[in-house]
C-alpha cells in the first residue's frame, strides 16, 4: 500500500474543504450529509438525478468545472436487491460503469483532492474462505445473479487504482458489508432481507396473524451494519486514508437469518410461529468481511445490530400507512 504521497492532505474539515456528495438523497449519501452535518460543515454540493444525470460525462464535467469540489464521496449508483438485478443486468451495468467513469475522470480533470469511491461486499467471488479479506477479490467466480452490478463495482476500484498510478490522483475505495438503517427500501419486492422482515413482521404483529413464512432454511449467516456507522467510516477513511487497497467496511461479526427474523419478531411485538420455507433458495451460506484493515486504522463500528433494528422498526411503526412501502 502507498500512501506516502498524500499525508499532508489531512481532514476536508480542517482545510475548508468544498465537499461534493454524488448520491445525496439515498441511504448512503444522506447518511455521509447527516455525518458531515454533525460534524459541523455546511451543507455539501448535491444533485438529484433529475437535475444531473451522472452518466453523462459531459454534464458531469461541467458541473466539476463549475463547483470545482476538492472532496467527493461517490454514493451515487443503481443499486437493487436480487430481482431488480436479474430483470435488468444491462442497465446495471452500464448505469454503474457511466456513474464511476463520469464522476472518476471529471474528478481528476478538475483535481480534486480526494474522492471516496463506494462499493459493495458483492464484488468478492460466491464461494471463498470467511471471512473474506481484501485480498480475495477477483480469487473465483462471481455470483452470477450480480455479477454484472459486482463488475461495475470492481471496475470503479480499478479506476480509483488507475488514476492514483498513473496521475498520482489520491482516490480511495470502500467496500460496505450488508446496510440497513433510515432510507432503507421497504419496496415489497425491491427490498434487502432487513427491511423485507420488518414489513413481514410488523403486519403479523399488528394483525394478530398466528405464522410468518420467510424464504429458505434460515441459516445462511450474514452481517448487518448501520448505515450510520458506514457514514462515519467514511468520513474516517476520508480523514485518514491515503492507500491504493480498497477497504473493508462492516462489524466483524455476523449472524444466522434465523436469529435475525426471531430478533426482528421480537422487536415489532410478533409472537407467533416463524414457519421456514426449505424450498425458496438460500442463496450464499455465508458472507462476512474481514474487517482488520480498518479495525487496525483505528475505526470500530458503533451500532449494535440490536439496537440499531429497535430504532429502524420504531421509525417504520410510526409512519403513516402510505409511507410503509417507499
Ligand atoms: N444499501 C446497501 O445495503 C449497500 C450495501 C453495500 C454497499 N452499498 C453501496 O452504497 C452506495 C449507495 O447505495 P444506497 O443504498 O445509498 O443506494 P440508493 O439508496 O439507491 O441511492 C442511490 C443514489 O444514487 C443516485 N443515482 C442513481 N443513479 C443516478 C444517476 N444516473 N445520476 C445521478 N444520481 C444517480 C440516486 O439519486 P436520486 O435519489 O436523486 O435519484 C440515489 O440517491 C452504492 O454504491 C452501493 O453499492 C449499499
């Protein structure tokens, strides 16, 4: 890892920096707004899609050339759960491709001086030792079901690399693990486990219903961290990091779908029988990332998965009917 050349770049805070947030209104980007937000800055430069296309570079280098941001968290991408994925690959592809290279080139034509670029736990290959290091990537196949979302995303690791050896621009990547926390997709067939069982869940519980079915055996195990503990990890990374290796982000620990659906049974008052449908498919038996490398820079996740699900379900219960499935 290199990071010798960047040293003195130090926090955006410190330096007055000109913060851009390239997919603000989503869980991650309004989680990174929220961070710096506390952290006392001004708001940072953001666009919604409507207003700023990120797949098109010319429009992105003219906003660059505009705002001339000198700090970029790239939050920004298509992002869907395993039918979304399946229904449309192409767009998932050439969507998240258009995004990275747009936003990449723009930001080292205008000098920017340090971007964050966001990826996924998806780009490590389907079967592969636990948990999973940084090393790992490209050391099997993919997940087909994403693969072509998980090559976009690997791809936006090998620009980040690219444009650091060959102009010596200091960009950095981050690789999440699962996410959930406020933001979240509730959509009923769009939606990640978490907020698939709450919405399950909540409606057993306030419709008195004596059993839940969830899909497959319940015992794949994943890991779960607050989107607000990513927030602050890259503000962390931001802050501190100055390497070429791409960085682990998630708690270190995971747990079984089983333990996770009784957790949430819990949380939302649901007491009746959990049934387990054997014949839905389980998908990957287990993915959890190594998390040394960033536990060693000195970030530890703050949110414990209890916790975090018992505000994250008192949101969900407090809203009004409509905004149930957004
Ligand atoms: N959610 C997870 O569990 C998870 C886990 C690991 C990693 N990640 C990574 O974190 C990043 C953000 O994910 P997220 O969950 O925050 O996604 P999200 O909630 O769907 O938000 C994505 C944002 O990207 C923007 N966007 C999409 N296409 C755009 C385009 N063509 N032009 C401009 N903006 C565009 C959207 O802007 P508008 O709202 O303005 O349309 C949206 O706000 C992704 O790189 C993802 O891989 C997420």
């Amino acid at each position: 890892m290199s990071t010798e050349h960047f040293d003195d770049k130090g926090s955006p805070i410190d330096n007055g920096a000109r913060i851009y947030v390239a997919g603000h209104r989503g869980m991650v980007g309004s989680a990174i707004v929220r961070a710096l937000k506390q952290r006392g800055l001004d708001d940072p430069i953001a666009f919604t899609s409507s207003e700023l296309d990120l797949r098109d570079p010319t429009a992105v280098q003219r906003m660059m050339d505009r705002e001339r941001p000198t700090h970029v968290y790239l939050a920004a991408a298509k992002v869907g759960g395993i039918k979304a994925n399946a229904d449309a690959p192409a767009d998932f592809i050439f969507d998240n491709l258009m995004i990275e290279t747009s936003v990449i080139r723009a930001a080292h034509l205008t000098g920017v001086s340090k971007l964050l670029f966001l990826g996924s736990s998806c780009i490590y290959p389907k079967v592969t030792a636990q948990p999973i290091t940084e090393g790992q990537l490209m050391t099997g196949a993919l997940e087909p079901t994403n693969a072509p979302y998980a090559l976009a995303k690997i791809a936006g690791i090998e620009l980040c690399k690219a444009h650091r050896k060959q102009h010596g621009s200091n960009f950095i990547s981050a690789m999440p693990t699962n996410l959930y926390g406020p933001g979240d997709n509730y959509h009923p067939t769009g939606s990640h486990v978490i907020p698939a069982l709450i919405r399950k869940f909540h409606k057993a519980a306030l419709s008195g219903a004596p059993a839940v079915d969830c899909w497959g055996s319940g015992t794949p195990r994943r890991e779960f961290l607050h989107v607000d503990d990513l927030a602050e990890a890259c503000l962390f990374l931001m802050d501190v990091y100055n390497g070429e290796e791409h960085v682990n982000v998630g708690t270190g620990v995971d747990m079984s779908i089983l333990e996770l659906a009784e957790m949430i049974a819990k949380l939302t008052g649901f007491s009746g029988e959990i049934c387990w449908d054997s014949s839905q498919p389980d998908g990957t038996m287990r993915k959890q990332l190594d998390c040394s490398r960033i536990h060693a820079l000195g970030w530890h996740h703050q949110v414990e998965v209890e916790a975090g699900l018992r505000a994250v379900i008192d949101d969900y219960a407090a809203r009004p009917d409509e905004a149930r499935s957004k």
